[in-house]
C-alpha cells in the first residue's frame, strides 16, 4: 500500500513578531464584527426573472438554516447516535443575527523610548481536503458501482487516508450512515456537521474538523437543488482556531451530475453555482472573513470560470480568472477546494493512489494553506490607532 507524502509540515504554530524591550504600556485592539442576513436572501430560492430561459420556480424553502453551536466536553465524548428517519421539518424563514464576533484582535505595543514595532498579521498553515467518499449504496448487491468493498471497509480506509494526510479540514460528499459512524469512530478526535444532527441526506454532504484546533461557532445549511430540482440543505460552518481566535468560513457542496436515472441536471448545477456564489460573496462582504469550498461539483471548466469569474474565490491548483477572461488550472477535475485570498495555497495534491482507488471512484483532494488571522485593512486601522496613541502621549509630555 503507497503512502502519498508532499514536503511540507502540516502541524502549525502561530507566529509572533518581537517587540523591543522596557515596555510601559499595552492596548489591545481587537478586530471583530456582526453580521445580520436580512430579508434579501430568500431570493436565492429562485432564478431572474429577467434571465433567458430562467427556471421554474423551485420549491418553496428557506434557503438559510442556522444552529447555535455550544459545545461541551462532555458532549463531545458522548456516542454519536444513529440518525434516525425524521419529518421534514416546518418550513419557516430563519434569520441569522448577532453573530458572535470572531476573535481575531492584535496586542499594541508602546515601548517607553515611544519607537512601536512593526504590526504584523498571525498566519496558521491549515490543510483542507474535498473527498467524496462513495456512498454505501453504490457498491450494495444491486449498485452501480459493483466490485467496491463494503461501504463500511471502504469508510475505515477514508479515515485512514484523511490521517495520513494530516487533514484539519474536509468536506466529505455521499457519506451514508454506516460510513459516518465508522469515519468518526476511527477519527475521535473530529468533529462534525451536519452528521447525526440532520436527516440522512443532508448528513451525506458533511464538514468535519479537528476538534483540539478548531471550534464551531456556527453551523447553517443553504437549500441547493440537487437531482431534477430535489432541494437539499448543504452545511457551511463558522470554525474558530482555538490557539489564534481566528475565524473561517467552510462551506461544502454536491452539485447534481448527469446520470441515466435523473436525466441532464446541467440547469439545476447552474442555480446551484448560482447560489454559491451568491454565498461566497454574502459571507465575505459581511463578515470579512476567509471564505473556503469544498466539493464535488461535476463540472471541470465551466464551474471554475463562473464560481472564479464571480467571487473572490481562487482554486488550490491555480488558474485565474478576472476581467472577464478566465484560465482555469491545468487538467481540472469535478472536485474542488477554494479559498479567499486570505489564504495563500502553498501545496495541492490530487491523490489517486492505490488506497483512494480501492475506496473510491473519486480522487481525494488535499491543499496546504497558510491562513492570515488578519487581513491588511485591519493591519492597517491597528497601525493607524497605535499612531494615534501615540500622538497623544507626545502632546502631553509636551503639555
């Protein structure tokens, strides 16, 4: 069995910048925010009218669901439960308010000889992998992806890739019960959503993350059409590193292919891009946070240019797109991992080794990045605030 390696060290440590000595005086300055989705949202559960062709209107559903996430010690060490079949909840609009700030905030030093050090912003190296993990249904007697072990072997074989990748951070896709329950009983030291607090199908579109380096600050769902305009509630996450107090948005997606039993979902793939991007753009504008998708979307050229052409989002394996031009990275595949620029990718791997192979008939996506805990703009107001300080403090020791 091959083991993939790639020369880097997925373990961080945030760094910190040196101050000169004789300190007299310390402010802290922290950076946060609230966000509130207001009535705009719900029209992303159709397509403009004034577009040619648009969609029939899908059905009636809020797109936004939102979880308070307070997670216990306690909690975390109890069994996951098996989901059981649930109704399909009331259908009622759900606004999202006062969102907890995020935590990020810089420490100002004023050394005694009134000379500051530089400001600089944190960095956190993270690795974020896409991994559609076959559903158990598919290689049942009768599937149609026969001569795949059982979903359950193949699930116990997920994990042990997601390990020796050093995953912090995945999107899972087709993840069934029995493999949820192995996936997780292997990786104890994981969190998950939507998982067991969903119904069956929306726990197959999962994010799970370590839990002794991130936590959840929010957990929510937006309706995306799936098979013939089907809706299913697909996650995005607010996760909070627990060293660095920075936050980032994780959202993960299955976007409807094309297959025999439901026909061409080319239209429902466009309003499913359509509302992602509308996503990507909502949370960034609103929040200043990194944004970062994971996912099978089953489009290779044509997902990238319109998801890329449209946000801020820029695909671990390269390729550019702005000013109405678009070259999308070399040999693309249907599975994606992107981020906002606050992340710089430094490695991308597309794993289709042995072990992936006997697991899946989908590659496993991994990317290293190195996330920035502040962006220049708040570097930037920090440097202009200590400037301040420090200004008054000269006009009254001249006082």
């Amino acid at each position: 069995m091959a083991l993939l390696t790639y020369p880097f060290d997925v373990r961080w440590r945030a760094r910190a910048g040196d101050w000169v000595a004789g300190v007299s005086m310390l402010v802290v300055m922290v950076v946060g925010g609230s966000i509130v989705f207001g009535a705009s949202l719900p029209d992303l559960t159709r397509a403009p009218a004034e577009e040619a062709g648009a969609l029939p209107a899908l059905p009636t559903d809020t797109p936004f669901r939102t979880h308070e996430v307070e997670p216990t010690p306690e909690a975390r060490k109890s069994p996951r439960p098996r989901p059981r079949p649930q109704p399909e909840p009331r259908k009622r609009e759900v606004k999202v308010e006062d969102v907890p700030e995020s935590g990020t905030g810089m420490k100002i030093i004023l050394p005694g000889t009134g000379v500051a050090g530089p400001v600089e912003a944190t960095t956190v190296d993270v690795v974020f992998s896409s991994f559609n993990v076959l559903g158990t249904s598919h290689t049942r007697p009768g599937g149609d992806r026969p001569g795949y072990a059982p979903g359950a072997v193949r699930a116990r074989w997920a994990a042990q890739l997601i390990a020796q990748h050093d995953v912090d951070i995945a999107g899972l896709q087709e993840l069934q019960d029995d493999q949820m329950r192995t996936i997780m009983s292997a990786l104890p030291g994981f969190d998950i959503f939507p998982g067991p607090s969903m119904t069956w199908r929306e726990a197959e579109n999962s994010i799970i993350w370590r839990s002794d380096e991130w936590g959840a600050v929010q957990t929510s769902t937006i309706a995306i059409p799936y098979f013939r305009g089907s809706i299913r509630h697909m996650p995005y996450v607010r996760l909070r590193n627990l060293e660095t107090g920075t936050d980032v948005w994780v959202a993960n997606f299955h976007n409807p292919a094309n297959t025999r039993r439901f026909g061409n979902n080319s239209r429902w793939r466009a309003e499913a891009t359509r509302r992602q991007i509308r996503l990507a753009n909502l949370l960034r504008d609103e929040t200043g946070l990194p944004v970062v998708f994971t996912g099978d979307f089953n489009e290779r050229e044509l997902f990238y240019c319109r998801l890329a052409g449209s946000t801020a989002l820029e695909a671990s394996s390269g390729g550019t797109a702005e000013r109405g031009r678009c070259a999308p990275p070399p040999r693309p595949g249907i599975d994606w991992v992107l981020g906002t620029p606050e992340l710089e990718w430094l490695a991308s791997v597309t794993d289709r080794g042995p072990l992936v192979r006997r697991t899946t008939d989908h590659p496993m996506v991994v990317a290293k990045a190195q996330l920035s805990v502040m962006d220049e703009s708040a570097v930037d107001e920090a440097t202009k605030g200590l400037d301040r300080v420090r200004g008054s403090l000269e006009r009254r020791s001249e006082d």
